[in-house]
C-alpha cells in the first residue's frame, strides 16, 4: 500500500471516510420512522448526530492546529466511527438510536477538519487538492450504491462500520508529521470570514430541511423502492464528483467565486423539487445539487485555508454545516407538520435566495 503514494492513500481514507457515513445518511429517515410514527422525533434522530458534530469539529478542529498531530484525529475519528456506526445494528428504539447518532457525530467531527488540513498539507501541487477532495463525493457515490445493493435497514449498519476500517488501513499507511498553525481566537475567524458563514449556513439549512423529507417524499408520496432513492442520489455524487476533478485542472475560477456560484444554482435545485411528479423527475434536479456542492464545497473550504488556520477555519466551516444540519430536520419536521412536503421545499427556495445575497457581500 506504500507504493500508492501520500495523495492516493488520502483519497483511499477520505473515500472510506464518507463512504461509511453515506450509506447511512441517506436512508435515516426511513430508518428512523421503523421505529417511530412521529415526524418530529425523525427530526430529532437526524439533527442529533449534526449537533454532536458541530461541538467535536469546532473542539478538536483547534486541538489539531494547536498540536499540529492531524493523524491522531483521523485515526481515533475512525475508530470511533467504526464502533458508534456498529452500534446503530442493536438499536431497537428510538432512544437508543438517538444515543448512536449523537456518538457517531463526536467521532466523525474529530476526524474531518483534520483530514481537510491533512489533504491540504500533504500535497506539494495545491491545485490537485479539489481532485483529492473528489473522493469526498466518491465515497458518498459508493455508500449511496452499496447501500441500494444492501437493500436492509440492519445490514448498512455493519458495511458501514468495516468502510471505516478500510478507512483505518489506509490512514495507518500514511506519514505522520507536525504542522502547528498559529493560535487565532475562533471568534476572529468567524468575524473575518462572517458571510461566508452564514450565507452557508442559510443555504444548507434549506438544503438539510428538504434532505430530511426528500426520502419519504420519494418512498412514501413517488413511489420509489429503496434502490430507486438510490438512483436519485447517485446522480448528485456522480456530478459532484466529476466537477471536483475538473477543478483540480481545467475549472480555475477564483475560489469565492465558485463557492458564490454553488449558493446561487441551489435555488433552481428546490424549485424544480417543488413541481416533481414522479421519483426520477428528481434525477436531474439532484444533478445540478451535486454541481451546487463541487463548487461552493471546494471553493468555501479552499479559500478558507489559504487565508486562516486551516482545520480551525474547516472545523467552523463543517461545524456551520452540522449547525444547518440540526435546523434543517427541525424546521422540515415542522413545516411538514402544520402544512405539506411541497412547503418544505418553497422554504428552502426562499432561503437560499437570501443566501446567494448575503455571499455577494463577501470580498
């Protein structure tokens, strides 16, 4: 495994990384609502594993610049996910359930600003970063497949956790070094780097309210079998993947800009939502999703490294995305409580526009 080379044992890991909370996250709310008949105890399970995760990435983001050991925080990272996302197979209630998720967010939040810092540092040709990351959206492609191709609720559990072991044995190949970064108070980062923040954070928070009633949509109201869902997201990696690539050599676009372009498109992605009548009318639409991503993913966690510390400024940057997380569920819940599915997604349409406003302002 040594022969690979640094690059492709990061890719090997990150592939792994994701891979193994993908298979998962598509499909928990149709595993939450086996266990429970309330919408807004399905909200509470899926915002439960974000929450955890904003603390662990904002905590051990900083820990990882302060003592510079990024590959202490991958390695317990998956760990611990090996071993909470394994848990999930003995969960027969709702409760327990909730206590997996919230244990899963605090290990992957440990290992994910490290890996970003670690992807970053590792490589001497920066522009092949994005190429790097792509294997970010490769491994959700393969969790979202395998998971199809598994077709259990229990069974995903167990792949899963052997991902994050795959993930372990490429991580155990790589070469451990130190790269403290000054201190700079999360507080100064946040205030520096304030519309981008939260332009992300209103984008995603209308992204993760559709996520979470996307699947029962599909499944309950489209018609859609367990490997159909599949299908539809699939289209959103795939896509997400592909253009990660091109941007490691052909797309060179100014980082904001691009992050600029992913919050704008998401608006057409909900509106073309809000009219689907029939489960692969999604495909398209998930598409463009994945586009979205590619652009604001690696464009916002680029330019936040070349310009702050880097997993501090990641941890915030994923930390923000787990704090949309948590909302999102919450308000989809809610919304879909007092009104209808189709309100979800005006929500989100009318959210990312103010979202796209906010990003303008960003220098």
């Amino acid at each position: 495994m040594q022969k690979f080379g640094t690059n492709n044992l990061v890719r090997g890991a990150t592939f792994f990384q994701h891979a193994g909370v993908s298979i998962v996250y598509v499909f928990m709310p149709i595993l939450a609502q086996n266990l429970t008949h309330s919408i807004f105890e399905v909200g509470l399970v899926v915002a439960s594993f974000f929450l955890a995760q904003i603390l662990s990435s904002l905590y051990f983001g900083k820990i990882s610049d302060a003592r510079g050991k990024r590959l202490v925080f991958i390695q317990a990272g998956f760990i611990g996910c090996a071993i909470t996302f394994g848990l999930h197979y003995i969960a027969d209630n709702s409760l327990w359930l909730l206590f997996a998720r919230l244990g899963a967010g605090i290990a992957s939040g440990m290992m994910v600003p490290a890996m970003l810092a670690y992807t970053y540092e590792s490589g001497k040709d920066k522009s092949r970063v994005a190429s790097v990351i792509s294997f970010h959206a490769l491994g959700w492609l393969a969790g979202i497949v395998a998971a199809g191709i598994a077709n259990n609720e229990k069974t995903i559990f167990l792949v899963s956790a052997a991902m994050f072991l795959a993930g372990l044995a490429f991580s155990a190949r790589l070469p451990n070094y130190t790269a403290k970064e000054p201190h700079i108070a999360t507080k100064k980062v946040v205030s520096k780097n304030k519309y981008l923040f939260l332009s992300l954070l209103l984008r995603h928070t209308g992204a993760t309210a559709v996520w979470t009633i996307l699947p029962l949509v599909l499944t309950q109201t489209l018609g859609a079998r367990l490997y159909e869902v599949s299908v539809v997201y699939v289209a959103n990696t795939t896509a997400a993947f592909v253009l990660m690539n091109l941007m490691a050599s052909r797309i060179t676009t100014k980082n904001i800009t691009k992050y600029k372009i992913g919050i704008g498109l998401t608006v057409f992605v909900f509106l073309g939502m809000s009219v689907m009548t029939s489960w692969y009318m999604a495909i398209p639409f998930m598409g463009l999703v994945g586009a979205t991503w590619a652009f604001l993913y690696i464009g916002g966690s680029i330019h936040l490294m070349e310009n702050n510390p880097k997993s501090t400024s990641t941890g915030i940057f994923n930390s923000t995305i787990s704090i949309a997380n948590v909302i999102g569920p919450v308000i989809a819940g809610t919304i879909a409580f007092y009104y209808n599915h189709v309100a979800v997604m005006y929500f989100a349409v009318a959210i990312c526009v103010v979202a796209f406003f906010v990003s303008l302002k960003i220098k």
